[in-house]
C-alpha cells in the first residue's frame, strides 16, 4: 500500500525467435495485472510481435507460431510505449527472470528499475532437487488446468500466476 492506494502487480511472460537476447526478438507478450491479493483484475496487455526476423526451428516447434502469422502484427518498437505505460512502477512477475528481463531490456532499449519477482527463483527454494520448469512445477504443485494448451502468454501468465500463489502459500506455512 502506498498512500492508501493498493499497487497492482504484474504477471509477465514473453515467447521469442531464440535464446539469445542480443540477437533474437520478442515476438509474444502478455502483462497481466493483479490485485495486491494475487487475482487477476482482468487488465491485461497482449500482443504478438513481428520480429522481422525468422524464428529458430526448434523454437517454432515449442511456440507454434510462425513468420507467415507475426507479418501482421506491430513490431515491439510500435508497441513499447504503450507496454511501458501498462507496467510503469509496478511490481513485475515473471518465471525465470533472467531469460524474461534480458529481452525485455534489449527490446527497450533501456533497464528497467521496477521491482521483480522471479517466481523460479522461489521454486527452487522450496523445491531444490526438483525439475523446474514451468510444466514441472504445476505437476508437482496439482496444477493442472491448462497444461494441454499450447504453450503462448496467455496461458503462460495464468500459469506462472498459479506456481506463485501456491508457492506463497508455501511460504506462508513456513514461517
């Protein structure tokens, strides 16, 4: 709380044309805001990308997106105003920060000071010799609606949402 005002968070999640930050692109982004009690408020900003670049092979395959669909969209240099507007001084979430905000930054030309969670960071604290990807730890966590779709932000938000909540719960037991 900030003056009496609850601070919105938000649940991001990206898909790309690689692994490498400097030299692939964003091609998918969904911000989805939450309450200060964790439940979406049902803002969301999401947008498929035209990297203007091809996506890898092996990526393509995870991702099912394709260059033919993404010509259509605004690169992220179109939309990066209207993102930054939709996350300023919020809390961002994300699973695997590290991944997220080198793209992120890349993109945008600039780092970003808000404050991060990285809800992997916390999955291997309470789970260090277990796998951790996003699809392990839902398993491991009884998460299950949602696993079968294909893998895209949207679905990807709602799940990194769902790890963190019961990793909160969690902690919560813990101390």
């Amino acid at each position: 709380m900030l003056g009496g005002i609850t601070m919105n968070k938000i649940v991001i999640d990206i898909e790309t044309t690689g692994f490498d930050c400097i030299k692939n692109k964003i091609v998918e982004i969904t911000a989805m805001e939450v309450n200060s009690k964790n439940k979406p408020t049902g803002i969301f900003f999401h947008t498929y990308i035209n990297p203007k670049q091809r996506i890898i092979k092996d990526v393509k395959r995870i991702i099912e997106l394709d260059n033919k669909f993404l010509k259509q969209y605004p690169t992220f240099n179109e939309i990066k105003d209207s993102f930054i507007s939709f996350i300023k001084d919020k809390e961002l979430i994300f699973y695997h920060t590290d991944f997220n905000i080198k793209f992120l930054q890349q993109e945008l030309g600039f780092e970003l000071n808000n404050k991060i969670t990285d809800v992997l960071t916390l999955a291997k604290k309470f789970f260090p010799n277990n796998k951790h990807s996003i699809s392990s730890m839902c398993l491991l966590l009884n998460i299950t609606e949602n696993l079968k779709f294909p893998q895209n932000t949207l679905n990807g938000t709602m799940l990194i949402l769902k790890i963190y909540k019961k990793l909160l719960k969690q902690k919560n037991s813990v101390y």
